[in-house]
C-alpha cells in the first residue's frame, strides 16, 4: 500500500481498521466518531452514502459498526478521494465501500435509491469565520462548493420514502438546519448535543431526520465528553471502545 509524503497511517483501535491521513492537511475529528456511533443502528442490508467523506472515516466506521451493504463516500477534493480510496484498500473493505471523487450536486448515484445520508459537513458558511490558508481544511470547513441547503436538498433527492438522514454540525446552526429540513420533506426526529463539560454550552449536535416522515422531535439527554478531571467520560470511552 503505497503512502505518500506527509502522509501516515492511524490506527483507529477498533476491529483492526487503520486510516490514511495527512500530516498537514484535513484530519478527521471526534465529530465522526461520535456521529458514526449515532448513526450505528441503521438497518442490515441499507445502501448508505456519506457526503463530503473527507479522509472516507465515516465509510470505514460504520463498515465495522453496521451491516450496511454498502457505503458511497463522496469526495469533492480528488486528493483527498483517492487518500480515502486507498485507506479502503488497506482495510481490504473495497467490496463494501467505494469512493467516488465528485462534486455533492453532481451527484450520479441515482435518485429514490439510498436507505441512508450520513454526512458530517462544512460547518461555517462560505465568507464567515477564520479562513485557514491551506486550501484543503478550508473546503472542509467552510461552505465554499456546497451549502447547507445542498446538503439537505440533495439527501432528499437521494433517500428512499422514510430514507433517515444523519448529521453532525454546530449548534449555532440548529435554527438553519431545522428550517432546511422541514421545508425539504425531512422531518428532524432525533437531536442529542454535544457539551466537552457539565455546564458549558453545547459545542456539537447530532440530528437524525426522516424523509416525509410525521412531525415528533426527541431530544436526547446531552453527551458530555470530559469530566471534571478533565479525562473522557464513560460514554465517550465506550464510543471509542476503550472503556475495558
């Protein structure tokens, strides 16, 4: 397997899955771990297509964590698509996962066919926040090629009838995207924040939604990811599986 400069290999401690990542580039963070956790109850069998794979973690996650029968990572970056491509091949999971370098709304996966969104996107619109100079973690963080809309539209487009959608984002966006969800047939069923301390406000949300499905949100109880010694809580440490 070949690794390129300023690349190495990171083993994700669970079930034997490794992943390539750049040393200076774009590198996957808790926010896939937990969304991959959120999203591990999926049905057997269910066509699941992640958008804007990035490093292809969520595909190689949920491999492990489901028994999806297969997963479409989609890449924009052709770099980053064939990095993820090849950690595919090192996990020798090319029968269940293919990554495909292509813009979200060029999408070619055919409509009404996917069981599955799982999508952990740019979380700052295009012309806001702090713009990091390498051009790869902008693209990732910021709504340059696609927006949040994007996202949600082209879920609906690809979900079959009761198709359940997966998010992770910021909870300054919540108003955002529970107002894209509704108004594109995606009805927000399940929302769970995310607080690094008791007390502190949310830095994260999870939120699961349905395509036309009936209006009823639950609002899980919060996860919080340290205690108060500043170490990882026990449902954070089963998340990762290092809780033995």
């Amino acid at each position: 397997m070949e690794i390129k400069e300023n690349e190495r290999i990171d083993d994700l401690e669970y079930k034997g899955l490794k992943i390539i990542q750049r040393q200076d580039g774009f590198c996957f963070g808790i926010d896939s771990v937990l969304l991959s956790d959120f999203a591990k109850n999926i049905k057997k069998e269910s066509i699941v297509v992640d958008l804007g794979t990035g490093t292809g973690i969520l595909p190689i996650l949920l491999s492990a964590k489901t028994q999806a029968k297969k997963i479409y990572g989609i890449e924009i970056q052709k770099d980053m698509a064939e990095m993820a491509q090849r950690s595919v091949l090192l996990n020798h999971l090319e029968n269940k996962i293919e990554i495909i370098p292509q813009n979200i709304k060029e999408i070619t996966i055919e409509k009404a066919s996917v069981d599955v969104i799982v999508t952990n996107p740019p979380y700052k619109k295009g012309e806001t926040g702090l713009k990091n100079e390498n051009i790869s973690k902008r693209i990732a963080r910021h709504e340059i090629y696609a927006n949040l809309e994007d996202f949600i539209q082209i879920s609906f487009q690809l979900l079959k009838d009761k198709g359940e959608f997966y998010m992770v984002h910021r909870p300054e966006r919540l108003v955002d995207i529970l107002y894209e969800l509704r108004k594109n047939k995606m009805e927000p069923k399940k929302l769970r924040f995310v607080h690094s301390h008791v007390g502190e406000e949310p830095k994260l949300i999870l939120i699961k939604a349905v395509k036309n499905a009936k209006p009823f949100l639950s609002i899980e109880k919060p996860l919080y990811v340290y205690t108060e010694q500043g170490k990882y809580t026990k449902e954070i440490l089963e998340i990762y599986h290092k809780n033995k």
